[in-house]
RNA sequence: GCCGAGGUGACAGAGUGGCCAAUGUGACCGCCUGCAGAGCGGUUUUCCGGGAGUUCGAAUCUUCCCCUCGGCACCA
C-alpha cells in the first residue's frame, strides 16, 4: 500500500514519492508573533506534526523546517499600539508560541528559523531576484517581485485566473502606488524613523512577508521541497509568492512537490474573528480542558476540513478519549495480574489487524478520523478479551507497546501508557491513600456500605478515583 | 463578480460504484456490581439536501436546482 496525499497544487489525491529516496524536506509556514497563538494555529501545528510523526512512522526521514515571523507590519503596529519595543514584543510572543506547542505535545522543529535570524539570507535572496530581473527597486526604497516575468505561474496554486484576482483585489490594488503592476508583491519594504529595519543595497528597511519563507526554506530545505504545509488562508498570496520567489532564484520546478494545506476551525460554527468575540487562544482553552483532549479533538476531524470548536464539542471528544484512555488503563491493571502463562487469547492477531487497519487509514491523506474509527473498535475487542479470558503478561504487554507504537503518531495517549500521574497537584500522598483504601476495605468488608462510600466519595473530591473491580480495586488521580 | 469547500442518524463525523453506510457522543434497556465507576451486549439507526440521468447496481459518476460556509493582497 501507497501513501496518497491530496496536494493543492493538482487538486488531487497523489502517491507521495518523495524527491530523493527517504528523505523528505517538509516545511510549514509559522505563525506572525504579534499576540498569542489561538486555536487556529493549533489547528494547524497539531496536524503538520501528525503528518510529519506519521511519515516517520512509515520510515521517511524527515527534516521538518518551521520558521517563526519575528519581523512583520502586523508587530510593529502591536507595538506602537502597547508602546512596547517591537522586539521585546516579538520575543514575549516567540516565547508563548514556543510554550503553546510544547504544551499540546507538537514535537519542536528540527528547525525553528526567525526572520531577523535571516536578513542576510533574505538580502541575498532579493539580490539574486534582481539580478535575474525578477525583482524592480523604486524610488521611495522598495523592492517588489515583477509578476509579468513570471505570469505564467500566476493562480498556479489557488486556480485562479489573472483577471479574476485583479477584478477581486479591486479598490485595495493601488494602495502602493510604486508598483509596476498592480499584482506585484513587495519583497524589501523601506522602514521609516523608529522602524525596525536594517540597511540594504536599497536603503534601510524589512522584508516583505512573502520572501523571509522562500530565503529560509532554500536554506534549509535544499532548493526544492517535497512538502510544504500552511492554512488554507495561505494559499494565496503567500504560498504563491513564494512559488514565484523561489523558483525565480533557483529555476529550479517545482518549488514544493506536494503542497498540503489545512482547514479551517471555527468557532459555534463562525469564524473566529477579533471583531466577533469569538477569539480563543491556546492558552485561554489549556485552562479548561487537557492537551490530549485537544489534540484528540483535531484528530477527530480530517485536517482538510472546517472544525467546529465549541466547548460541546470538546467536552464530546473529551468522553471519546477516555474511552481509549480507559482501556490502556485497563491493559495495565491487567498486566499486574497476569500470568506467564501461554494463553495470548488471539491478542496478537488483533494486533497485527489494528496495525494494518491504521496503516491504511492513514495513507489515506492522513485519515485520523478512521484510525482513530479503528482504533475504538480495537479497543473494544481489547476490553472484552481482557474481562472475557485472562490474557497472559506477554500477549498484555504487545497490547500496551502497540498502542505505545501508534502514539508515535498521535501523540496523545502517554501518560494513559506510561501510568505516570502528576502526583504532585493532589493533596493526598500515597500513603495516605493507602490508608484510606484499606479503611474502605474495613468499611466494606462489614458491609458498612455508608462509610465505604463516603471514604469513596471524600477521595474523589480529593481527586483520586477509586474502582473496584473482578481483580480488587484499583486507584488513580485524575 | 471570480475561486473553493460542504450538505450523511438527536449531535459529531468517516466512507467516493456493489456486504440496505464505520466510529464516537447522547438517550434508553440488559449483563456485571452492595452501590458507583469502568467494561460488555443491545436499542435509538428504514441517516446519504431535492429532481433527472448513466448503470445489473449510486451516498459515491453526469446534469440541473436549493441551501450553508470560506478565500479573493492582515490571516494557521
């Protein structure tokens, strides 16, 4: 079986065959670091880092390139705004980014480069456009990428014609009124007094949006990408610029190979807007509901399509995780109790079927809904067999490794496998739950069901949950 | 105006020609249990926006219509 992806530029499902061999050079458009991240922006990173866990999963060698907009239109306004530094401001929010993704389990970048990181690189990158006459300097110190030498590639990737984006782009084309053509994008834009910029053969000034992404993907992605990733807002103009950019400084096509792009999230079916209300960041919904349900959440729903957030929803992909979670938890108690014994009970078999089942959902364009279909009703076979015959330690242990194998991917089931609770946020120590347990032990022994429970009771409002079960009981903080 | 995505049970959401449609949540019933929890089994489930067509066969292909959402130079 093949890996297919559905890649923007074709607007098809393709076999993914990568440029060279294994190797595959992936890179996603990071955010502008002018507030914090929202779910939007989780959105994103949490399925690129699906995609790129799962591709390393199937062997690939993946160099996973994310850069991070430190300089931008969008900060220096911020800034002017809160009358803080730009680049204070720019380093609070790189800060809160890099804690936001730590925070939902998105493995770091293997690398992670900054606009102001790069100006050298970005510098040469407009030089060598001008050189090759792809880019015009005017008067006033700007630098803008000449589209009528590329027209050709022009609606490339968003499909659309040159005279359907100029009709569309309308009253906001003349804005800067030192353009060539009205589709021109701006690669090195003059700074003005109390501006952060830097000195170029064009005079001080910052780069254009567009080229900091083309500048650094060329320096470390090599000149041609296998995938590239972003938001469907991206598409155009960003990811076409850059389509222009970079192919005029390489001449080398195509820029990217594949080019995935991921829907987007609204919110009680609105897009999430400032002006709306409807704005939540990362951290504001950390507060309320765990990583792993947020991850799950996402999972729950193809990357391509729109997702609905809403706390209904996450409170629905909350129960939906546990259900999973649950059964972890219950191989683990299991293997305690297990035997050495050479009764597998067909574990294996389930398994081998579970593994192919999400192999092939997620070929499919990364279907982690289906896997995530798959994987309730490997689950459920899991429960039964569990409390239907008694599974020896080994055949247990595949179960646990397997679900521990396929987390490499998800990402979200790691403490439910490890068994680690953060033992430190309850108010009990084991001891003292020890001592509690046995005087509910005591209480139940004599049948003193009203004192059983309310010692019961007492530790959960403690937060440690309490279960008895065929094997004894068993306890875990929550 | 141009471009795109989509309409599947109470809700969420897979499936893109052939087992009268996966899975989860909710609700209800049963088993288990002192009770609860977890789990298991079952019901809700004659769910594919509407019409026409192609086909032995359509949620899936063609065509027309209705509706929703998004992008179009700030955007993940």
């Amino acid at each position: 079986m093949a890996l297919r992806v559905y890649n923007t530029l074709t607007r098809e499902m393709e076999e993914f065959v990568p440029l060279h061999g294994k190797k595959v050079n992936m890179y996603v458009c990071g955010p502008t670091v002018y507030d914090h991240c929202h779910l939007g922006h989780a959105r994103s990173y949490i399925s690129f880092d699906i995609i790129r866990r799962y591709l390393s999963y199937r062997g690939y060698d993946v160099h996973y390139i994310s850069n991070i907009t430190d300089v931008d239109d969008k900060i220096i306004n911020r800034a002017k705004e809160t009358g803080e530094d730009p680049f204070d401001l720019s380093a609070r929010f790189t800060c809160s980014f890099i804690e936001d993704m730590a925070s939902l389990m998105v493995k770091k970048p293997d690398v992670q480069p900054t606009v102001t990181g790069h100006i050298t690189e970005i510098v040469d990158a407009i030089k060598l456009l001008m050189l090759r006459e792809f880019a015009y300097p005017t008067p006033e110190g700007n630098v803008y990428y000449d589209l009528t030498r590329s027209k050709e590639k022009i609606g490339i990737l968003s499909h659309q014609t040159e005279e359907g984006l100029m009709e569309g782009s309308g009253a906001r084309i003349d804005v800067e009124k030192d353009k060539k053509y009205p589709l021109d994008f701006v690669l090195w834009k003059s700074s003005a007094k109390g501006e952060p910029g830097w000195d170029s053969p064009w005079g001080r000034g910052r780069p254009g949006w567009h080229i900091e992404c083309s500048a650094m993907s060329m320096k470390y992605g090599s000149q041609q990408l296998d995938i590239h990733g972003g938001g469907a807002d991206l598409i155009f103009p960003h990811h076409e610029a850059e389509i222009h950019q970079s192919e005029g400084c390489t001449g080398k096509h195509p820029f990217s190979k594949y080019w995935l792009h991921n829907g987007f999230l609204t919110i009680d079916k609105e897009k999430m807007s400032k002006s709306l209300g409807n704005f939540f960041t990362i951290k504001q919904v950390l507060e309320e509901f765990p990583p792993e349900v947020i991850r799950f959440f996402i999972l729950n729903t193809h990357y391509r399509n729109t997702i609905d957030f809403s706390k209904m929803h996450l409170e629905e992909a909350g129960r939906a995780y546990e259900r999973i979670a649950n059964t972890i938890i219950n191989v683990r108690y299991a293997i305690e109790n297990a035997t050495e014994g050479d009764n597998d009970s067909g574990l294996p078999n389930e398994i081998s079927e579970a593994r192919d089942q999400f192999t092939i959902s997620m070929d499919e364009d990364f279907n982690t809904r289906e896997a995530l279909a798959n994987l309730f009703i490997f689950s459920r076979k899991v429960n039964a067999i569990i409390s239907g015959s008694s599974p020896d330690r080994p055949a247990l242990e595949a179960v646990l490794g397997f679900f521990s194998e396929i987390d490499e991917v998800l990402g979200v089931f790691g403490k439910d496998i490890s068994g680690v609770t953060e033992g430190t946020s309850g108010e009990l120590s084991d001891k003292d739950i020890d001592t509690m347990i046995q005087q509910r032990e005591e209480a139940r022994g004599a049948k003193d069901w009203k004192r059983s429970d309310a010692i019961r009771d007492e530790l959960k409002e403690k937060g440690v949950i309490i279960e008895d079960g065929k094997e004894g009981l068993r306890w875990r903080r929550v």
